[in-house]
C-alpha cells in the first residue's frame, strides 16, 4: 500500500468514524433512520419489491367482458382468467395455503428470510416510506436533527408534504386491495362520483389508515412485534442454511484503522468497526452479533459493509451469504442431502398436483341427492315402496342449462317428477324435489344402493354427467 | 399512619401496610386513559342517538334520542322487506286456482317453501310433520285417497272437513261371518267372499271392493289400510275391529274415531290453496 493509498484510505474511514458515533443498536425508544447506500443487493430489492406492481395494476387486466382475476365474494364466484371457481371447489384454496406456506418453509430453509428481506409488504412498504422521507427531509442525520428540532413553518412543511405523499400511497393500496374483490373499472366510477358501499368505504379507510400505521410508524417494529411469522423462524432455519452472515472469523479482533497504519502490521481482523452495517439496518440491529431474531436478512448490509471493504482496500464478502456449517469450517450439506429439502419438495409437489387435478376435473354440473328422512319411505296402494329425494343440482356454466335426471341400480324403479329437463340457473344450486318408486318384489332391504344421474346440455349440444350414490330405504 | 413518610419522593398516598407496601399515585396507562375517555364520549353519543333515559319517577315515557330509532321499527322494517318479497308472488296466487298454481313451477315451489309454516300449524299435528300419519290418522304422502287425490279433492277435504260413516257390525254379522270377511279383505279380494254382496258391504265399497270417493269408503283391494294396526295387533284383528265397530258409528261407544275437522272458516281461502298444493305435492297427490 502506497502512501498516497494510504491517505486516501485515511481520509475515507475518518469520515465513516465520524458517521459511526450516531448508530446505536435499536431498541424499539427511537426511530430508526436507516442509511442508503446503493449494491447489487439494493439493485435486487427493488427489483423483487416492483413485483407488487402486480398488486396495484393487475385488477385492469381484462379477460373478454370481465374482470381477468376477480375475488367476487358477494357473488361467491372466483374468476381466473378463464376459470371460474365456486365455493364448492374451495377446497383446492387450502393447497394453494399449503403450497404457499411450504414455499416459505423451503425457501426460510435454504436462504433464510428470503420473504422478510426482499418481499414481505411490510419491508416493501417501509422502504417505500422511507425513499420519500430521505427524497424530503434528506440523509439520516438530518432527519434525526430535524426530528429534535422545535416546531417551524419549515418543519411542518416537509413534514406535511411527507406525510401527506405518504397517505395517498395508503390510499391506493387500499384501492388495489378492493379492486381484486370488486370489478376495478366499476370500482373507480363508483369512487370518482361518491358512490361507494359501506364495505368498500370502510376497507378503503382500513387499508389506508393501516398502511400509513404500519409503514409509515411502526416499521420495523411491526417484524419484532407483531409478525407471527418473524416468531417462527429458528425452527426453519438450521445450521446449513445461508444467510447474511459477519464472517467474525475474518473480522475479529475488530479494531479502527489508525492513521498512517500500514496494512501489514496490523494486528486486528478484517472489521474496521465502521458500524456501516448497522447504520444501513432498516431494522436496527448489529448483524455482527450473529444470527437473531432482529434481523429480516435483506442483504442490506453486505453491500455497505463491501463498499467500505473496498476503500480500506480488504477483501469484500467480510459480510455475505454463508451457513454457520460452511463459516466454521465444516463442509457444506449439498441440498440434496438435506431430508428437509427432500420433505419439503414431496409436499409442495403434492399440493401442486391437487391443484392441477382440481383445476382439470373441474365439473360443469355437479349433483347432491339427499334422501328425505322423514318417512324414510311410503308404502303405495299397489304395495311398492317410494322415496322421496332433494335433488340439488349446481351448475357452474355461465349459462342456463337443461339437465335430465335418471336413477338406476335397482330393478323396475321408477322416477316420479323428472320426466321433464330440469332448468338448472347458471353459477347457482337448483333444487328439485323427485320420487323414486320401486315395485315391493324388488326391494332387497331396508337400504341399497341408488344410483342418480344428471346430464346437462348446453346449448352447443355437449353434455355435461355428474353422478351421485344414494340410498333407497325399505321395510326390510 | 405514620407521620413521617418512609419513602419520600415517590409520589406514594402515604398508605403504607406492613412495612412496605404501599399505594403509588402513578397514572394509568396511557392507552387505558384513551380508551376511557373513548368509552365515556360513546356512551353520551349513545344516549344523543338511541333511547337511553327513563323519564324522572312520576312521569310516563323516555328520551328517544335524536334518530327515532326503536326496536320495534327495526323488526317491523324486518318484516316489511320479507313481505315485499312474499308479496309479489302472493298478490299472484291471490287470482289463481289451486290447480293453476301446481301447474306453474315458480309458483308450486314457493307454496311448497312457504307453506310448511301453515302445514306445521294446522295439519302436522295429526298427519304429522312430513305427512307421514299418526296413529289412527291418514298418511298424506301415499298416492292412496278415501275421497280422491286430485288437487280439487284436497282443497274440499281441507275446506269443508271429513267424516266418514261406517256401521258397527258386531250385532249384525256372526263372528264367523266377521272371520270370513275379514279374512277375504286381508287377501284383497272382498268380492271373493258372498258374505261382501249378501250382507250390502258393496252399498258402500263397490262391486268391486275398490271404495267411493264420493263417500269416502275405503278401497279394499290394496295392501294399504285406513287404520293401522296397533303394536302388537296383527292386520286381521285390525279389519275385525274395524267391521264390528265400525267408524264414527254413534250407536257403538268403540267406535273408530275419524274426523277431519273444517278449515273453510278457520283458514283463508289463499291458505287453504296453498295448502292443498303443499299436500298434494308431498308424494301422492294425483
């Protein structure tokens, strides 16, 4: 290392000492003005943040006459794209869940918080928040200075403008909200002339009033304290996982660089104790205390700590994605050994393949027949037996559609009341009350099998079958 | 109590009990201030929009609050929205005969949905909840009818009430001729017996043993009966019974008792509509 090298170095970290004495580790009594310092981790942040772009312009999407995905719960009716799912094939959302929160776990397990760090809203959100207030009131210790300082025109001028930038970003994540449950063009109609309902108007006051809460005050206190998931995380993550780590074998001892030091003699690790890592934590902590459960593993901190790595001329990655097995030493578990891994895929696979088979057998029709149990059964004239049955036929088409009920499995029964198609009504239950009747010498018992069978046509003249298995009662 | 206080300075009421325990001064929190006062501002605010007050003793009434609001009104809106609904379609069964609206599948599917309320009230508790029948009371379910099953049939039955005749046989027939008779309607062939022709059960039942709906006899031939047998009772004991003592017979105090009481004067003529459509469509209406 030169001298002139070495002045420059010099010149550079007694500015970051300088910095250094601001930063203190938060607990919760001030709020944290996190520094912004770019990298390809801030590059990749806001890369994965602009996918809530999705959340925001997705309702305008449009398939044919509707709305391409819409939540339409008064109508209990979910539209994607070309499917419409009705609350009968709900069943498929609790593996879609599933899927969901495997995906977590699989993903916590491999790179840790991986959803905190860089998708999680509440990060996305505050960081968001947090942009304007350094665009507005500057670098962090400005803001802490005006913070503290006493009430001026200037003051509540900055401060207003932010606040009020930071309501209208409320605001319209209220409206994304609403618009994946109501018909988005409808929706701005309604809001431009003062029409909405007391639903939307009180989800509308929710999500602003919540938004502006949680991202504009609680922050990072939100992840400490109310975040169920932050609470589950250890159990997630093991010794083999990556995350953002402060190699201490290489850091410490840590120690300032003194001046005109040369590099060789030095007797201190790698960590030049420029407290950069915590002065950029969103979140306030020391990363260099090793894992905790303050940390949402957002990789801020790799790249301020290779910035200042590379003015004091160190190698960087002095901070950077390892597992505590690879840190100390150990070799590192290829994933594929990991039974974790292993478990974790078999069930985002099975929840993969319920959907795609709900999604592929998703019926037309689909019949219930319940049997009426009071009398179970009615002994006729000529001595044959009759049931009586609800039929309930659901018809998930977009149209009307004629369906014909027949029964079978036992000998010279006769249905009574389905003689004539049935108008089913399109997206809704249609119930049809039929008899069943069935000569004395046929009856085998006071219950067997019945066989119900519903084909709908639609008016391009294809069919639509479902059946159902019922009971047919006698005296035995 | 002491005089002098031994913890000075920290704000205590000087109450101090076994040596150190002691009340503070210290405020409630503030969260729990808020949500006091909160409760206090939504408690006047309630008395300002809702009836709250009684009127001072001596006086008749209450504060009515600002909005007028009265549970009363609320369920008599209630009731109003239902109404409206029902309405449409009753001002349209009003014009209508009972047969009309079983033919009109909107219609016949209202009355059955809305008729179960009258049906429970006036009918199910001798027929039973579904019709299924009672002990010594006629099923409404089978397609088996003393005074005939069309729809016109069971809007008279409910309009003008039953009672059908039969004469107690016991001083008439000998208890072999009793036996026989019975025996031949057990088999369901009444005619097979010449005791049915020679002793005038034909006056009432047919030639045929198949009854009169116009009389209300029964039909002889099926394998359904009017009266059930009693537990424990066989079907032929049952028969016998019934030709000695016959039904609603005054001069026999044994007598089987039958009567379906009029509703012509207790139900309007809408109500006796809907219920005959309701009945009809149970199972067996024809």
């Amino acid at each position: 290392m030169s001298d002139n090298q070495k002045s420059q170095r010099d010149a550079a970290v007694e500015a970051l000492y300088e910095e250094a004495g601001h930063w203190h580790i938060n607990t919760g009594d001030e709020t944290i003005h996190a520094k912004r310092v770019g990298g390809k981790w801030r590059t990749l942040k806001w890369l994965t943040s602009s996918l809530w772009l999705i959340y925001f312009l997705g309702p305008y999407l449009r398939w044919g006459d509707r709305q391409a995905v819409l939540f339409d719960i008064p109508n209990r009716q979910f539209h994607l794209f070309g499917v419409t799912i009705l609350p009968q094939d709900f069943w498929m959302l609790s593996l879609l869940l599933l899927f969901f929160a495997i995906l977590l776990a699989v993903v916590t397990a491999v790179a840790g918080r991986v959803w905190c760090g860089f998708f999680c809203f509440q990060t996305v959100w505050t960081d968001v928040y947090t942009w304007i207030e350094e665009k507005l009131e500057g670098a962090p210790a400005k803001r802490q200075k005006l913070d503290k300082a006493p009430l001026s025109f200037e003051k509540i001028r900055t401060k207003g403008v932010k606040h009020l930038l930071w309501l209208i970003i409320a605001f319209i994540t209220g409206i994304g909200f609403i618009t994946w449950f109501v018909d988005a063009q409808q929706f701005w109609i309604d809001l431009l002339s003062f029409n909405l309902g007391t639903t939307a108007l009180i989800t509308l006051a929710l999500f602003t009033v919540g938004t502006y809460v949680l991202a504009g005050f609680l922050r990072e206190q939100a992840c400490f304290w109310l975040c169920p998931y932050a609470r589950i995380q250890a159990v997630m993550v093991d010794n083999s996982t990556a995350v953002p780590t402060y190699d201490f074998h290489r850091g410490e001892p840590r120690g300032r660089v003194k001046k005109g030091q040369n590099e060789d003699d030095r007797t201190t690790g790698d960590c030049v104790d420029c407290n950069q890592c915590v002065a950029v934590c969103p979140t306030g902590v020391d990363i260099r205390h090793g894992q905790q459960e303050g940390c949402i593993m957002c990789a801020l901190c790799i790249d301020a700590c290779d910035i200042v790595m590379e003015k004091v001329g160190r190698p960087t990655g002095l901070i950077r994605y390892e597992s505590l097995d690879t840190l100390n030493g150990k070799e590192d578990r290829p994933l594929l050994k990991r039974p974790r891994v292993w478990i974790y895929t078999a069930v985002l696979a099975l929840s993969l393949v319920g959907i795609a088979y709900g999604l592929s057998t998703l019926d037309a029709i689909e019949i219930k027949v319940i049997h009426d149990r009071q009398p179970l059964f009615v002994v006729q004239s000529d001595g044959s037996i009759q049931n009586k049955y609800t039929v309930k036929i659901l018809n998930k088409m977009t149209e009307d559609m004629d369906v014909a009920i027949t029964a079978s499995g036992l000998e010279g029964l006769q249905v009574i009341g389905a003689d004539k198609p049935i108008t089913s009504q399109h997206g809704k239950v249609t119930p049809k009350t039929i008899f069943v009747r069935v000569p004395p010498a046929n009856i085998g018992g006071d219950s067997m099998p019945i066989l119900f069978r519903a084909v709908g046509t639609d008016k391009n003249g294809q069919p639509f079958v479902s059946e159902r298995q019922s009971v047919f009662m006698g005296p035995g | 109590m002491a005089d002098k206080n031994p913890f000075p300075g920290e704000n205590n009421t000087g109450h101090i009990w076994d040596d150190n325990l002691r009340e503070l001064k210290n405020p409630p929190p503030r969260w729990w201030m808020i949500a006091f006062w909160a409760s206090v501002i939504w408690w006047i605010a309630y008395g300002v929009i809702y009836p709250m007050w009684p009127a001072l003793p001596g006086s008749q009434g209450y504060t009515k609050g600002v909005t007028g609001w009265t549970q009363m009104k609320e369920y008599n809106e209630g009731v109003a929205e239902v109404e409206a609904v029902r309405a449409e379609f009753e001002t349209k069964l009003a014009g209508l005969s009972a047969a009309d609206i079983l033919n009109d599948e909107g219609l016949s599917a209202y009355t059955v949905a809305s008729a179960k309320v009258l049906f429970g009230d006036n009918c199910a508790a001798c027929h039973g909840r579904s019709g299924q029948g009672g002990p010594g009371f006629p099923v409404l379910v089978d397609d088996d009818w003393l005074y005939g099953g069309a729809i016109e049939n069971i809007e008279q039955t409910i309009t003008i009430g039953r009672k059908g005749i039969m004469t107690a046989h016991a001083n008439v027939l000998k208890p072999e001729e009793v036996d026989e008779l019975a025996n031949a309607v057990v088999a369901g062939k009444p005619e097979s017996s010449p005791l049915f022709l020679q002793k005038g059960c034909i006056a009432c039942h047919g030639m045929d043993g198949k009854g009169m709906a116009a009389l209300g006899s029964a039909n002889l031939t099926d394998s359904l009966y009017r009266f059930v047998p009693q537990e424990g009772q066989s079907v032929l004991d049952s028969v016998k019974y019934t030709i000695m003592h016959g039904v609603n017979d005054p001069t026999d105090p044994s007598t089987r008792q039958a009567v379906m009481p009029a509703f012509g004067e207790r139900l309007s003529q809408d109500d006796i509509k809907k219920l005959a459509v309701y009945v009809h469509r149970l199972g067996g209406g024809q």
